[in-house]
C-alpha cells in the first residue's frame, strides 16, 4: 500500500539521504520551480532536461545520489518527467507577467507554481501506479504527503523569481 509507495517514491529528491517517503521530500523541486519561474518556459524546461540529462548518463543528481535510466523508468520517473512540464507552465506565467506588469505579482506567479504543481503531481501519480504497482487511491495518498513541503517550495520560488525580476527587469522581455 502506500509504505510500499513511499519507499518506491524515496528515490526522487537529489543528493540527500534517507529513503521512504522522506526521500520524496525532495529540493529538485524548488530547482524545478525556480527555474521556470526565474527563465522562462523555453529555458526552464530545458534547464531541466539538462539535469535529467546529466543524471541518465550517470552523474548522481537523483534522489540518494543515483544515477542512470532505471531512474526515470521507476516510480518516481513520472515526477522527474513532469518536472520539465512544470518548469514550462510557471515558466510561461512568469514570462506573461512580468511582460504585462513590469515584473511577475505574486498572485499571478502563485497561480502559474500551483498549475505547474498540479501537473508534476498527476505525473508523479501516474508514475506511481504504474511503475510501483499502487492502486489509484495508494498513490494518490503517498503523493498528498509532499503538498505542504511543495507549497512552502512554492512560496520561496515566489519570494526568489520576483526579487530576481525585480533586479533584472528585462529578463523576461522579448528580444528586438
């Protein structure tokens, strides 16, 4: 049931220790947040697919220092996949706001991370069912465990992106 979940879904989280369900407790999504938030759609969601990259070839990015494909192919490669999807939603929020008005509001960044959350966590269900072998409702209660951690994440990438956009006012605009 879900402590089988939990420990399938320990391996996503970066270079901490500890598996289980506090492996899932993971700081890549601050990264993945950030990096839509703070780049853009275009190069958020690439930025994360060079991380993704950089751990399918071996290097130890994922979750308690693995490395390689079975990492993408287990029960956590639906939230490292919907990572780059998340990075593209507040990416593309952010890019609109801070076109619009100056700089990203809060609200309007807050939306944008919630979207891009509800994505990553519909693909980390998914994964979960499929690649854990948890029913619907298992995976769906190991995955509501990390929404508090993900909305704190998501409070400091609102902090972060606007200070950021408040500093560099032209990092989101169009190029002439």
């Amino acid at each position: 049931g879900a402590a089988a979940g939990g420990g399938a879904a320990g391996g996503l989280g970066g270079r901490r220790r500890g598996g289980g369900l506090v492996g899932l407790a993971r700081l890549p999504g601050l990264g993945v947040l950030l990096a839509g938030a703070i780049l853009g759609a275009r190069r958020g969601a690439l930025a994360v697919l060079l991380w993704i990259l950089v751990g399918t070839i071996g290097l130890p990015v994922f979750a308690n220092g693995k490395a390689g494909l079975p990492v993408l192919v287990g029960p956590t490669g639906g939230y490292i996949l919907g990572f780059v999807v998340g990075a593209a939603i507040i990416g593309a929020v952010a890019t609109v706001a801070v076109r619009r008005a100056g700089r990203g509001t809060v609200w309007v960044l807050t939306a944008g991370g919630l979207l891009a959350l509800l994505v990553v966590h519909a693909a980390g269900i998914v994964g979960l069912h499929l690649r854990a072998g948890l029913g619907w409702q298992a995976a769906a209660t190991v995955d509501g465990a990390f929404w508090i951690g993900d909305l704190v994440k998501l409070a400091a990438t609102v902090l972060v992106a606007g200070a950021v956009h408040r500093a560099f006012p032209d990092l989101l605009r169009r190029r002439t």
